[in-house]
C-alpha cells in the first residue's frame, strides 16, 4: 500500500510533464480565432490560426438546468499567438455571443451554443461572399461558352474582374477575364476555361477584382457541378506471384526446377 501512495504522485507528475492534463471537472470553454484563405493559383485553400485578435463576450441564457460558472461576460481580451483563449470560468451549457476585432476581418459576431471544455472557432473567412452561377450544373461534353455569375462589389476600376476555377481538391485549373459587369457590380459575364481533361465534380470559382497595385483582392466564390466525364477505375490488382512463396500456395508447376 505504501508503495502504491509512493507511485501515485509519481505518475501524476509524469503525466502533467508529458503535456497532458486531467480534468476534474468544470473547466469552462475555449476560444480560437483563425482565418481561412481562398485558393489561390499557388496555394489552396487553407485554415490557420489568426493570433492576437481582440475577442469579447455576453452570456445570453442558460440552455440546460446543469448549466454553471459565474463568468456572464468577457471583457475584450486578446488571443495569444496559437489564436487561443480560455474563459476558464465562463458559464457552460448555455449561449452566448461574441466579437471579435482586428485580425484578417475586421469586426465580426457570432452566437454560440457553450458546453463544457469545448473549443470555439471564430473564424475569419477570406473566401468572400457567396455568388451564384449560371448555369450551375454543366455537360462536360457540352459546355458553355460562358458563365454568369452573380453578387456584389464587383469593380472595374482599375480593371475587369478575373475568375479562377479550381476543383474539388484545389487544384488550379485556370481563369479568365470577365468579359462584361453590371454597372452596380451585381454581375459579372466571363468566358469558360479549357477543360480538357476534367473530370466529373464540384469546382469552385474564385472572383477577384482589380487592384491598384495589382495584388489579388478577392470578392467572392462561386460552386458549379460538372458532369459527364467520369473518373476512370483504377487498374486492377496484379495477380500474385505463383512463385513467390509468401502468397501461401504451393510453387506452381512452372516454378519448380527441372533436374536432368
């Protein structure tokens, strides 16, 4: 028995030095601020931590009879540089909103559902509004020869939108230059890429405007489903080898040598 009491705290300090922690109970919630870029001809989409954002917060009611913590409110308070903050008082199984400001976005609000030791993402997208297509399902055997698509805050300022198409895994396909936008940017009109070599499934289409130093400034994505063109089955399996032992077969006739 003593030699258990003598371990114990042994193991738990072992514990606590290999980077992992026990929870006793009430730890209230967590918060992360990250930003999640568009694709780009060189880069895909990706999602990462957007660190020393200003975050603040209001509880708003109780969601569940075991809810408890005696933090109602969370006074602006930065992330740290992973984008990480933790309430660890904060009032769980309930709702609350939130703000954040600074980082990528600006100002932006959120409501969420808080349970207990749970991480919430405030995210911070870069992708833009959301565009319709038309058409927004396309014969790959037939495609058209342009597409509309359909917003806001299209600009022609210091020069015609483009639009890049990437598919489903954000693989660059190619772009074209709009060819006509509504004078209220409410509209774009921009001819197909070459498609040769696509497969069936859903791409997306990044619409940038722009700018006067030239860089990317995008405004929106868009989704259109392709069809017709079916990815091919992989090649079957090689059949094994009868002379390799390891298959569990006995040699086959051919691989057993002939003695003269």
């Amino acid at each position: 028995m003593k030699a258990i009491t003598r371990l114990l705290p042994i193991l738990v300090l072992g514990y606590f030095a290999s980077g992992c922690w026990f929870d006793f109970g009430f730890s209230g919630f967590k918060i992360k601020t990250t930003v999640i870029t568009a694709p780009s001809p060189t880069q895909r989409s990706v999602e990462v931590p957007d660190p020393f954002v200003l975050v603040s917060g209001q509880w708003l009611g109780d969601i569940y009879s075991s809810a408890t913590g005696s933090q109602f409110a969370l006074n602006p308070t930065y992330t740290d540089g992973e984008g990480k903050l933790h309430v660890s008082n904060g009032r769980i199984m309930a709702l609350w909103t939130f703000h954040r400001e600074g980082g990528h976005c600006g100002s932006l609000d959120f409501v969420r559902q808080v349970l207990d030791n749970q991480t919430h993402i405030l995210q911070c997208d870069l992708r833009g509004a959301r565009f319709t297509a038309s058409p927004d399902s396309f014969d790959l055997n037939y495609p058209p020869a342009s597409m509309t698509l359909i917003g806001a805050d299209l600009n022609t300022q210091y020069g015609m939108p483009t639009v890049e198409y990437y598919d489903e895994y954000g693989t660059f396909i190619g772009q074209t230059t709009a060819a006509a936008v509504a004078g209220d940017g409410s509209w774009l009109q921009c001819a197909m890429p070459n498609l040769a070599g696509v497969y069936t499934g859903v791409y997306t289409m990044v619409i940038t405007n722009a700018s006067a130093d030239g860089s990317r400034n995008v405004v929106g994505t868009a989704v259109v489903w392709a069809y017709g063109n079916d990815l091919p089955p992989p090649p079957p399996d090689p059949d094994p080898d009868p002379c390799n032992p390891s298959n569990g077969n006995l040699p086959a006739i051919e691989c057993v040598p002939v003695v003269y």
